[in-house]
C-alpha cells in the first residue's frame, strides 16, 4: 500500500489532460519541476545548518 501502479498513474495523467488541457500541461510539469527542486534545496540547507551546529 502507498505506492501508484502503473493503472493509477495513467488514470491521474488523463485527469490532469481534461482538465489543464494539452497547452498548459508542459508549463504546469516545468512549475512542479521547479518547485521540487526548491524545495529539495531547502531540505539540503538545513540539514548542512544543522550539521554545523553540532
């Protein structure tokens, strides 16, 4: 349990196509893109202030 099998994937990728459309699909993908990378960044930096304040 918890992990998406390929059936859900493609079942949630239609969703998304009917509702954003095939036009914004590619500039909604790179802002998901983007805000992971941020977000993963932001994890990195705390764990490295963390480990220079023990």
């Amino acid at each position: 349990m918890g992990s998406i099998g390929t059936g859900e994937l493609i079942l949630v990728l239609v969703i998304l196509l009917v509702l954003f459309g095939g036009a914004k699909l590619p500039s909604l993908a790179r802002s998901l893109g983007k805000a992971q990378k941020e977000f993963k960044e932001g994890q990195r930096e705390e764990i490295e202030s963390a480990d220079d304040d023990s």
